[in-house]
C-alpha cells in the first residue's frame, strides 16, 4: 500500500538524505543525547538563551490550548494585549497574532497577494514564504540573491502589466546570516509602485536599536510596510506576528487562511511572549553579549562580512559535499558539540554547510572550544 512512499524514502536513504527526528533534552546551553551525552549546542534559534529566563517568569496559566480559532472564541484579551504590545514594539498601527512565524509568512504572502499581481521573491527565501508564494494566485518570478539590479529590471519588465507588485525577502537569511539589502529594495520600490514584505524572523531581537529588526537597523521602517516577525527564535517562545497599517490587519484577519482555520495561539505562548516583551532591558543586555561574540568569533575565525552582518549569530561554515558536512558535524559531535549540518534542500545542491548558532548563553570558552574543533576552511 505505501510502496511508492518506501519507493522515495529508498531514493533519499541512497543520496545520503535521509532525516530522523532524535529525541533530545535541552538544558540551557547544553544539548543532551539519547546515550545521556552532554554537548555544547551551537544549533538552536534561541539566539538569547531566552527560551529558559522566559520559563522562570511567565505566570501560571488556568488553560493551555485558546481552545478555538481567534474568530470563533480564541482571541482572548490577553491575546490583544499581545498584539497591542508587539504593535508598540515595532511602532506600527497594527499587529496580527499568528499560531507560528510559518503561518505569519505564508498565511500574509498568500492572502494579500492575488490575480493580477506580481510577486518578487528572492532565490533564497525561507519555505514559509515560498509557500505563501505558490498557494497565491499572483504571478511570480524568483530573482537572484539579494540582486537589486534585477530586481530593478524585473519591475521595468512587468510592472505596467500587473495590479500590484510586491517583493518579498527575508530581512536576515537563515542559512547564511546575510542581511537583504532592503535600503536599495526600497529604492527601487517607491520608483516602481512597488510594496515589500519582509521575513524579519531572524531579525527580531536581534537588530536595530530595539532590536526589532533589519528594517530598523537599516533605517527603512517607514518604507516597508508590513514586517513579519516570529516569537519562536531571539524571542524565545512560538508563534509569530504581522506588524502592519489597520487596514492590512483588518484584511488579514477577514482572508488569511491559517489565521482562519486555525486555533489561536495557546496561552502559554501569549504569556511567554507578553513577558519576553516586558522585559526590554534583559533582551538588549543579551542581544548586546550574543552580538559581541558573534563578532568575535568571525574575527577569529577570519571570515569577512559587512559590518551591518557581523553580529547576527548565525555563521555558516562553508564545507560542499553532503559527506563532508555530516562528517565535520560528526567530528565536532564526538568533541562534545552539537553543529548542524545544513544540506539539500534546505541549501542549493553543492552548497552543504555547518551552520553555527551562537547564544548569549554561550561563553568564550565555549567559542575556543568551537574554534579547535572547527574544520578548516
Ligand atoms: C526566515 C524564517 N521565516 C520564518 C520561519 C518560521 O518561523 P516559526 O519557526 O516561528 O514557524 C523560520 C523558521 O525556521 C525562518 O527561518
């Protein structure tokens, strides 16, 4: 009955691309195995270590699940209180709750862009908007990274031809740690009628004066009118957020299909993320010490990259082969550290990686240690 199922698990088992999940335990910064083995892990999101701070402080909560969708009887006053905080936090009119950064990003792509329009949408954009991309009914053209110039002569192209043009990008690339040049995109966006929409998941928390993002740190908030962010990575929770006018909110919440069809963010991740917001001090002493090493380690690592990039904690080490990867993965692995090998398809073919990610809980040790165990490259 599943035998074309079996057929391409086969396929992947033979490329060397089968995935398993392995149940893990994580303390802190530590990682523990099956076998009760403690490594140093350098593969979480959870850039400020938020994730166990935000377990001590958030109350107790009466219910877990919102028990509905937020247009049924899920949207409870704490849940607006959320948004209402997330909307302060980015200074924008609105903010929409979503039950995951995933659903924010294909949930807003999908709803807000339609027949007639055009999207433009980076090569190496997460899923989660690619998706958005797909389950829209707009046309689509996917241009190469981070590349203004075609993006400029994309819109020259096409843009009479279409309703609406929206580029769509991440803020900061989650397998390389670049950073879009969302300055440029804007340019070229008000000289074409062009609207942006940007990924800020790896931003949030983490870039920007308050920390909210590259849009800040860039200086472009005002042009970039709707921002998607996550609650799952710098800020140690789950789920994710549109900030956004009243008017794209009011509309996301009439035609965003995963807001629609789908329970509302549970309360435990509300809490989660109204306390993390509360505590503004706690995340910029911990953006400032994760920032500060990520620079540190790249400077002694010797890998160059604009100063606008150089505290983003996200550091792939280039490695090429799928082999490879798994084996320097392996190898730090048996030296007590966790670092992901990143393949196909997550990355282009050709292209597998270590992909580093520091923490404000991490410390120099920590980073010698990673130094040593590192492949060179
Ligand atoms: C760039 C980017 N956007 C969106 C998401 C989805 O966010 P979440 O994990 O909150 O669903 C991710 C998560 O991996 C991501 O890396």
């Amino acid at each position: 009955m599943w035998d074309d199922l079996n057929d391409r698990l086969d396929d992947l088992r033979r490329r060397g691309r089968m995935r398993r999940l392995h149940p893990r335990r994580i303390e802190g910064v530590d990682l523990i195995d099956q076998s009760g083995r403690r490594l140093i892990n350098f593969g979480s999101n959870d850039y400020l270590g938020l994730a166990s701070f935000l377990a001590s402080k958030t109350m107790r909560v009466d219910s877990v699940g919102a028990r509905a969708s937020g247009l049924v009887c899920g949207w409870t006053d704490r849940h607006q209180l959320l948004a209402e905080k997330i909307a302060e936090f980015e200074r924008t009119e609105a903010a929409v709750v979503f039950p995951s950064g995933f659903a924010a990003c294909s949930g807003t792509v999908s709803a807000l862009c339609r027949q007639g329009d055009l999207i433009l949408s980076d090569e190496l954009n997460h899923a989660s908007l690619i998706d958005g991309c797909r389950l829209s009914k707009a046309d689509r053209m996917v241009y190469p990274h981070r590349d203004v110039d075609s993006v400029a002569r994309l819109l020259s192209q096409h843009r009479k031809q279409h309703r609406r043009v929206w580029i769509v990008t991440d803020s900061v690339f989650s397998m390389d740690g670049h950073v879009a040049p969302l300055r440029e995109l804007c340019v070229v966006a008000s000289d074409h009628d062009a609207t942006l929409i940007v990924d800020e998941a790896h931003g949030t928390g983490i870039l920007g004066d308050r920390f909210s993002g590259a849009c800040e740190s860039l200086g472009v908030k005002d042009q970039v009118p709707i921002r998607i962010g996550t609650l799952s990575k710098a800020l140690g929770g789950q789920g994710g957020f549109v900030a956004c006018p009243r008017v794209v909110a009011e509309f996301l919440v009439n035609h965003s299909r995963p807001l629609i069809y789908s329970t509302a963010l549970s309360m435990s991740a509300v809490e989660s993320a109204i306390v993390a917001l509360e505590h503004p001090g706690e995340i910029r002493r911990r953006r400032d010490l994760v920032c500060a090493m990520s620079r540190q380690l790249r400077s002694q690592l010797g890998l160059a990259c604009p100063a606008s990039e150089s505290g983003i904690p996200i550091i792939p080490i280039p490695i090429g082969s799928d082999a490879d990867a798994v084996a320097a993965s392996q190898r730090l692995y048996e030296s007590g550290m966790f670092v992901p090998a990143i393949r196909p398809p997550t990355v282009p073919e050709g292209q597998a990686r270590l992909r580093i990610s520091l923490s404000a809980d991490h410390n120099t040790e920590m980073l010698g240690r990673l130094i040593e165990g590192l492949p060179s490259f």
